[in-house]
C-alpha cells in the first residue's frame, strides 16, 4: 500500500515560535493516517497582552496562508492567550478568519475549549493557567463572557513565554489540588505550551469530575472537525468517549 492511500487526514496548527508541545504531542496522539503540520508565529519571550497582540496582528494570518498550501482537512489556531487577551467576540471572528483564509474547517483554542465543556455538560470551572495575573484575570473574564462561572482559580506568575512548557507534573498537579473547590463541574487548565494533558486521567481519578486542558481540547476538536472521530485514550474522558 503507497504512503498516500493510507493517509486519513492532514491537520494544520498554527503555533506561536516559542511553543514546544503542541507539534510533538499532537503528532504523538494522533490516531494513525492523521498527520500534524504546523506553521509559526513570532511571539517575544516576554508575555504580555501587547506581545500577543502584535504576534497576532503581524503573524497571525500570514501562517495560516503558509498552512493553507499543505492542505490540511481543518486547521486549529494554537494560541488559548490571543484570544482570552482580545475577548469573546474576537475569538469567533478570529475563528472564522482562520477558517476562511484556509478553506476548511477551523477552530480556536478557547472556542475548542467551549466546545470540550458543552459536551460535558459544565457551567461552572475550576480554572488553572501558568501565566501572569494580568492573563489569568482576562482569562476568568473571557469564560465568564461566555457563560461559564469560575468558581475559583490558580495560576503561576509565569511572564516568559518560552518557560510556560517548564512546569513539571507534579508542579501543574500542585495548581490544580490547590484551586481546587468541591462543587465545580470542571477543572480547566489552560495554555497549549504546558504539558497539562499528562495529568488529565489522574486528575479525573482524584476530584470525579472532567479535566479540560488547551492541548487536549484543541486537539479533540481539531480531529472532530476533520472527521476522525477515533477515541484517545490516556488523556481524559474528552477524547477517550466523545
């Protein structure tokens, strides 16, 4: 059998430059004949929303055009900040934006995420990320705009782009066990350049209720949206049963 027959789906991902996790991971997971293909986006080392911004403004577009030209059967714009920094209604343009520059089906990170929680059926989160306050407070605004209540949350102070993939497992474990309140319907952890998805299964074991990661939500739907509808197991009950 050539290489090309057995080729189910081509996925695009369009990564800011410091990101280590989204390519070696996502390639990893993917059910087998799904491919992973990436464009990247210049972002300065210091986070910020103006840097994010600007990324998006001088970047953004230019990589998905780049994308569009290996044909990928749906594209995903793997940056959760840009859109939490530039609100809801940006987020669904953006979305659309990225869909129309490519030709295909295309999501977002957080429009990713809002999707995961839908299916689960959670209104209410735990909400965990590894940046810096200023971040994390649009972050909790963002959901919140969308109709999904924060309960109580954590983030570490992360300001250096490139470090948001240095958490260890036991330090995103610690985040989580210490927002952690009885009573929300999620726990979400956010940011698609951390290694969160590792920590979903023991995560769900521990507190009972669903883990919804960046990574893992992107990578859910970017595969739904392709038509590979293969369970994932090792990463939660988002992959592994919807």
């Amino acid at each position: 059998m050539s290489q090309s027959s057995t080729v189910r789906a081509r996925l695009g991902v369009v990564v800011p430059s410091v990101n280590t996790v989204v390519e070696p991971w996502f390639g990893r997971a993917c059910p087998e004949g799904v491919s992973v293909h990436a464009s990247r986006m210049l972002l300065d080392n210091a986070l910020s929303p103006e840097s994010i911004v600007r990324m998006d403004r001088e970047e953004g577009m230019h990589a998905v055009r780049q994308l569009a030209s290996c044909r990928p059967q749906a594209v995903a714009y793997c940056c959760t900040a840009s859109s939490i920094v530039q609100g809801l209604e940006y987020d669904r343009h953006l979305q659309d934006e990225v869909a129309a520059g490519c030709g295909v089906p295309a999501t977002t990170a957080t429009q990713a995420i809002l999707a995961a929680l839908r299916v689960l059926g959670a209104g209410s989160i735990v909400a965990t990320s590894p940046y810096a306050k200023e971040i994390d407070d649009a972050e909790h605004a963002f959901f919140e705009s969308a109709g999904v209540r924060v309960v109580s949350s954590g983030c570490l102070g992360i300001r250096d782009a490139f470090e948001l993939a240095s958490p260890t497992r036991e330090q995103i474990l610690q985040l989580v066990r210490g927002a952690w309140k009885p009573g929300a319907d999620a726990v979400l952890i956010t940011c698609l350049n951390l290694w969160s998805h590792v920590v979903v299964d023991e995560l769900e074991a521990e507190l009972g209720v669903p883990v919804v990661t960046s990574t893992q939500a992107t990578l859910w739907r970017l595969l739904r949206i392709a038509g590979i509808h293969d369970p994932v197991p090792g990463y939660g009950r988002l992959l592994a049963r919807h």
